[in-house]
C-alpha cells in the first residue's frame, strides 16, 4: 500500500487504506505493507504500525520531500518488482491518480482506478474490485 505523505505525516487517505488493506490481507492470510516514500520516513511509519501495518518498507531522500512523478513511480515500481504483493492499494487523490497508471505500466500490470469496494474472493483466489 502506497503512504501518501502531508506535512510529514501519513495523509488521511492512507490511513483510510489501511482499514481496507487490513482486511484484504486477513482474507488473504498475507503480510500487509506499507510503502513510505518521503525526505523523513521514521515518525511516518511508526503511524502506519500503528494503524495497522504489519511492515513498513521505507525510502528515504531529500529529494522525496515533495512528490515527483518519475521518482516516486521508479522506486514504488522498484519495489513491487522486488517484493511482489498480490494486491497494491494507492488513494484516488490527485498525486495517487497520478502515479498509479504509471506505476502499473512500469510494473506491466492492470489498474482499476476509484474502486468503491475490494473483497478477497476465496472461490478463484482473485480480488475483486468495484
């Protein structure tokens, strides 16, 4: 799951997530992680632990202070290549409307953008998304 950042802290997007990711990993029995992406990653993902990340992969640079497309679609894609989620969850704001398409070519996936809803379907092993 994608930690989109305001103001040195997890924006309430993010959090909104994790309520969201939290379930989808129990239905899953997976990990669920948080990425964090920003010029101070301590404080930030200590929060995501605290709303309920079970790990938090953390990248640190200055020049992570503010969002940048390319950069931050490189290393979000660095890292879901590295280590392969089953499902990746980015918030439909302006910055997350943004970097998902991108981050789903770099990572030669699909994108189903403004989802209202997402359920682990046992039945077929998939997520499905409304």
């Amino acid at each position: 799951m994608f930690t989109e950042v305001t103001k040195a802290a997890p924006a309430k997007v993010a959090i909104e997530l994790m309520s969201e990711g939290r379930k989808l990993a129990d239905a899953m029995g997976q990990q669920l992680a948080a990425v964090v992406i920003s010029d101070k990653t301590e404080d930030i993902a200590k929060a995501m632990v605290s709303y309920g990340a079970d790990i938090v992969y953390t990248v640190e640079a200055p020049e992570y202070k503010d969002y940048n497309t390319d950069g931050f679609a490189t290393t979000f894609a660095d890292l879901i290549n590295t280590y392969n989620p089953a499902a990746v969850l980015i918030g439909a704001t302006n910055d997350g409307r943004d970097l998902a398409p991108r981050v789903a070519c770099k990572v030669q996936t699909g994108l189903t953008a403004d989802c209202t809803g997402i359920v682990y379907n046992a039945e077929t092993g998939l997520v499905d998304w409304t």
